[in-house]
C-alpha cells in the first residue's frame, strides 16, 4: 500500500511539474521580449509583440518597386541602417488581417508624407507586400511589409547617401576628355538647398577653377520626369544657380560661371525605373 501511495504522489507532481512548464512556455511566446523595442518611426499594431529583430548599423535589403510578384519585377537595393523586425499576435488575442496590416503602415507612410512605391495586397496571395518611402531629417527611410494576419515582417532602411567626392583634378581630366562631367550633387527634395554632405563635392569644384584659371564653365541642372516639365525646369534653375552662387560665396569671379536648367529635357538613363530617375536628377560641369 506504501508503495502505491508514493507512487501516485510522484504521478500527480510529475502532471503539476509539467502542467507549470507548459504554462510558462506559452507565456513566454505571448509576451514580448522586454528588450526588444519598435522602431521610433513606427508603432505596432495592437495586440502584436516583437518577436525576433536584426539591426545592423549599415547592410542592404532588395526592395521590389514595382507592383508585381513575377520574377523579372523591378528591384531596388537600398542601404543604410538596418532594421528588420517579426511581430507575432499576442497568444488568445484576435489576429488582425492582413490587409488592416497592411492599411496602418499606408497611413503611417503616408501621414508622414511619404508615397506607396509599389504593393501587392491580395487574398490568398502568400507574397502579398507593400514598399513605401518618405525622408525623415534630410533622409530617405525604406519601407517594407509583408504580413499574414498571425505575424507580419517590417523591413526598415535608414538610407545613407553615397556621398561623391571627385577630386579637382579627375574633374579637369574628365572636362579636357568629354567635355563636362555630371556630379551627384545632393539637395534637400523639390528644392534647391545644397545638402551638407555635398560641400566637399563644391570645394572640389572651386579648387577645379581656383588651380585653372583660365577655365570658363556652365553649371547645368537636370532633374527626372517627376511632377511637371515646367516645375521641373524652374527647380533645375535654381539647383544650377545655386552651385554657381555657392563658388562665388568661395571666391570664384562671376563673369567665369554662368547657368542654365534643363529640367526633364535630357534624360540619360531610362526614367521608368528608380535607379534610372536617380542618375537623370544630377548637375553637369561643362566646359565653356
């Protein structure tokens, strides 16, 4: 009789013992990890914790561009700062569709006066995903969504721009070679402020005309096929006459510079895709 007591003692701890665990486990899963955090930009959805988050402070992440879940879809490698985070719904709670996912981070990018880049959002559709942008503090921040309803992936890059740094010297090559060269002058967008990263590109432009005297130039404007022909020209304009303003501000004389806009007018790559609108929106150096 002892032994059968001892014996159903150890049964009914073993069922509490492992009723406890299970118990502590499925509460692990419902609750989010106290030290991940969302990313300052963007709330998340109620009743969804983090469950896993990768940041790194610069990589890359192919974002598609184009409406479209076929294979030969545009793409777009964006680099920067790196967040990629899964949110799971909360265990017992309600899970949210996909597309009311999908619908709260169209209106956070819109609301921050960004624009919806491209998007697939259809039922049944497993690679349903929306790709928005909008600048944040002189920034582009990249945006990606795919979701389920039980989990959804949020895909963040804090673009760093690839500043360009040519040295008066290779731009002197390049003038008695083609003729002009075309910088990647960056300016604050739609408007013609000089960024801050751009000012050793112009510093390298005045020690161009500093060390060369004699050298007589047009600073050219262009931009892509965004907004209208007429705007466009205008903004190109005053982008052209912002350079030359900038290398006087430094010392060149004015009778050695003049401007012009061209706006959309010449296009050198194809402004149907995003890598094509960036190489079109540049300032050319030619030589008078």
């Amino acid at each position: 009789m002892k032994n059968y007591r001892l014996f159903w003692l150890f049964a009914v701890f073993f069922v509490i013992t492992t009723a406890t665990f299970a118990q502590d486990e499925t509460e692990q899963e419902a609750t989010p990890a106290p030290e991940f955090k969302d990313h300052p930009l963007f709330n998340s959805m109620p009743k969804y914790f983090i469950s896993s988050l990768e940041e790194k402070e610069f990589d890359s992440f192919v974002f598609p561009v184009e409406s479209s879940t076929y294979d030969n879809r545009e793409l777009k490698t964006v680099e920067g700062k790196f967040f990629d985070y899964t949110y799971q719904i909360t265990e017992g709670e309600k899970e949210a569709s996909p597309f009311q996912i999908f619908r709260n981070y169209e209106n956070a990018i819109t609301k921050a006066g960004g624009k919806i880049i491209a998007k697939v959002i259809e039922d049944g559709n497993s690679y349903s995903f929306v790709t928005g942008m909008f600048s944040k503090n002189k920034r582009e921040v990249w945006v990606y969504i795919e979701a389920s309803g039980y989990d959804y992936r949020l895909v963040i890059i804090e673009k760093e721009e690839m500043v360009q740094v040519i040295k008066a010297n290779e731009m002197l090559d390049a003038l008695s070679k083609d003729g002009f060269i075309a910088l990647d002058i960056l300016f604050e967008t739609g408007k013609a402020t000089i960024q801050a990263e751009s000012k050793p590109l112009i510093d390298q432009v005045y020690e161009l005309l500093n060390t060369t005297p004699d050298l007589k130039v047009s600073i050219e404007g262009h931009t892509d096929n965004t907004g209208t022909v007429e705007g466009n020209k205008k903004l190109s304009e005053q982008r052209a006459k912002a350079v030359v303003d900038a290398l006087i501000t430094l010392g060149i004389k004015s009778d050695r510079l003049t401007s012009v806009g061209w706006g959309q007018e010449r296009p050198v790559a194809d402004n149907r895709t995003e890598d094509g609108r960036t190489k079109n929106r540049r300032v050319e150096i030619v030589k008078k």
